[in-house]
C-alpha cells in the first residue's frame, strides 16, 4: 500500500531516532545500541546506504 517493505519502514524509523540522538551529540556507538542495531559497524553502514553519507559527515553538517 505504501510503497514501502517492512524492513523498509523499521530502518526508517530507527534511522530518525538516530538522527535525534546524534543532533544531540550522542556518540554513534551509544546511538546505535539505542536504536537496536547489532553493532555500530552494521548501524553505519546501513546509515550511509539510506542516507548516502557517512555517519560522521552528516554529524559534522547537522549537529547543533
């Protein structure tokens, strides 16, 4: 109906959350174990497949 997979939907969500705690200066391995995934090498590279920058690029172009 929308469009979307479910896993599809489950990234998006977690990556918005990531997206919260990292604005807010949360290290990305603590972001990555409070938005449920495995480990933070597989939270970074889903990070850059969906958002097609690295982690620490869009930290650096986004934090306040």
């Amino acid at each position: 109906v929308l469009g979307r997979t479910i896993l599809d939907e489950i990234h998006s969500v977690r990556l918005a959350r990531a997206k919260e705690l990292l604005r807010g200066g949360t290290p990305p391995d603590v972001v990555a174990a409070r938005c449920g995934y495995s480990s933070a090498d597989v939270f970074r590279h889903v990070f850059r497949d969906r958002t097609g920058m690295t982690v620490r690029r869009w930290t650096l172009e986004n934090r306040v």
